[in-house]
C-alpha cells in the first residue's frame, strides 16, 4: 500500500480554539487557517496548526448532537485521526477495505483541477480513523472549500521538526490483534518488540512503521496480572485504546526545552539520581550531564548512537495525552531503558531518604 509521511494529525476537542491558543502558546505553532459552517464544515469548527513539517488540525464541535461531541464525551480532547500522505487515496481505501478495514469516510475530491486534495479515511485502532491523502500539490491549499487559510504556503518556523511518533494504549489483550491489523490492512513492519516490567508492573510493547519510515507507532498494552500501572490508567480513563502521547522531533532538545519552560510548559522532572551512573551506563554524551540533569532530559543509547528525551505533564483533565520531545543523534529506539533506569533511580532516592523531586 501506498503510505508516506504523516501529512497532519487532528485532534478532536473540546474548544478548538483555546486548544490552538495553548499549543501556540506552549510551542510555537502557529495559527495558518480557520473553518467553520461558513466555509462548509457542518456543525463543527477547526484551526490549522503549522510549525515546520508539522500540522495539527483542532476541530470542536458547535452541538452535543455532532459525533465529534460523542468522541470527547467518551475519551476527552485527543488525536482522533492520523492522516498520511499517499500518490492514490481511492486506491488506498479501497485496498484497506478489501483488507478489512471498516471504512470511515469515502474518497472525496475537494478543490480545482491541478490543486486537489482527497481525503478518504478507515477505522485504525479504537476510535481513531487513519486518514489518506492525496495532494496535487505538496504545499498547496490544505482542506480547498473548507479551510480558509493564512499564507498557505508558509509552514512557520520553530524549533520542532516533524513528528517523531505516536503512543498508542491499547486494552490487554488487543495488542497482537492491532499489530496485526497494521501489518495486513496498512503493509507496516514491526520492527520492534520488548516486554517492559518495572517493579511489581508490567506491559508489553510493539512498534510499527510503514515502508517509508513516515509513520511509526509505538502500541503499548498492560499486563492485568500484574500491578495496575500507567498503561492500565490510560485505558481506563480514555475508555479504551487512543493514542497517549505525540513525540515531536526537535533539533536541538536543550534549546527547545528552555524555551517552552519559559513559555510555562510543565515537563516531568527526573530524581537527580538518575544522572549519577548516567555516564556509567551509557558512556561519553555529546552534551553535559549536568545540563541534562539541570532539564531532567533522559538519555538512552542503542547500536546506531544516542537518543535525548523528555516527557510534558498531562494538561488533560483525565491525565491522558500529553506530548514528547526527542532528539535522535543516531540512536533510532524509543528510550525504553529509561523506564528501568529511572526506577532504579527512585529506589537510590529512597535508600538515601532524600524527598523525590517529581
């Protein structure tokens, strides 16, 4: 199947606009379009989000009758469909049906001859559609007809990159079907796979990506038999499977971090601990412990070379979605050593009776 890079996410919320004033607040991005029942969209209003080779489409719906009312009664503000970029959005939706996959959205073709854009979208995990596009052109208008845009063509600056990936929670029991269903409906690849026990909990994890590494997906999935943890937490309050958080891919992560701290961003702090043996454990950094120690930015190193992360606090009043920011210098793993590293880091903490820090 004929998938490439994620062309955008859209979140359904609650209030699309003060959703886009945060994230432009918190993050830079910047507001590049409006719709609404005057521009065609009926009984809901979306923003366009750019920063870099990320958009983010904000839709809210106008009355508690809309389906887009349904979904944030049922899990509250989140990604709600993940759009890719394809050369035939008919075609791919037709093969993903022909595979298996409940159709969502027909094709259809918005737009003049030589600017089109169609969209076509079917059922990928839980209540989260994934969505085809197919653009005449690659900077051309987003939504023609439903989106008005502002400088359509200017992506905005900012010190996020693109999306790196996305978490996905899935209920026990359901993570070997929804790999499953990647690999057969979409044609990824698992390309990775660990079982992850932290103390008395437990989870499971696969990753997914699509041929053209455009798209990657981390689905994590809890042990009920061991102690309830974050992944059990995440199901329970989103009501089923959803995507948990939405790593974006920044250049220079220190830079980035005390910007958007500056800009009263909230990350989880790390126990100073955990950088004590961070040297031991990985070997030479190319930047200082003590900076990272200074932004609690985690660090883990596989065969291809060195991956710094960090993790936001949930603003979510169901303490669900939240986002990541990561810096891949050669390391092409998601940092699970950290959930092992930052464990042990606590119980140093607690032997040494010092107050943790987060």
């Amino acid at each position: 199947m004929d998938i490439g890079a994620i062309d955008h996410l859209e979140f359904y919320v609650a209030d699309a606009e003060s959703s886009a004033d945060f994230l432009c607040d918190a993050f830079g991005f910047r507001i590049r379009g409006r719709g609404g029942p005057e521009t065609g969209l009926p009984g809901c209003r979306s923003v366009l989000l750019r920063q870099r080779g990320i958009t983010l489409l904000l839709t809210s719906a106008l009355g508690e009758d809309h389906p887009i009312a349904d979904y944030v009664r049922r899990h509250g503000d989140g990604v709600a469909v993940i759009a890719v970029g394809t050369g035939d959005a008919e075609a791919a939706f037709t093969e993903a049906v022909a595979r298996g996959a409940a159709a969502v959205e027909p094709p259809v073709v918005r737009g003049e001859e030589g600017a089109r854009v169609t969209f076509a979208s079917v059922r990928g995990f839980g209540d989260v559609a994934q969505r085809f596009v197919e653009r005449d052109e690659a900077d051309g208008a987003f939504a023609p007809g439903l989106i008005v845009e502002e400088c359509p063509k200017d992506t905005a600056p900012g010190l996020l990159k693109s999306i790196d990936h996305l978490a996905v929670c899935v209920p026990s029991g359901e993570l070997d079907r929804t790999v499953d269903d990647y690999r057969s409906i979409f044609g990824f690849t698992q390309i990775f796979e660990e079982r992850i026990i932290v103390g008395a909990q437990a989870m499971d994890s696969k990753v997914v990506q699509n041929e053209s590494g455009g798209l990657t997906l981390t689905i994590l999935e809890p042990d009920i038999t061991k102690k309830p943890g974050q992944i059990d937490e995440f199901v329970r309050a989103h009501d089923g499977a959803g995507v948990q958080h939405v790593a974006f891919l920044a250049d220079d992560i220190t830079a980035a971090v005390r910007e958007f701290s500056e800009r009263g961003v909230r990350f989880l702090s790390t126990p100073s601990s955990y950088y004590d043996v961070l040297t031991e454990r990985l070997g030479p950094l190319a930047v200082p412990v003590d900076e990272l120690r200074e932004l609690s930015i985690l660090a883990d190193r596989d065969h291809w070379g060195l991956m710094l992360q960090i993790f936001t606090e949930s603003r979510h009043p169901r303490q669900t979605l939240f986002y990541e920011l990561i810096d891949r210098r050669g390391g092409r793993t998601f940092g699970s050593n950290n959930i092992k590293a930052l464990y042990e880091a606590v119980d140093r903490q607690h032997a040494a009776g010092q107050e943790l820090s987060y």
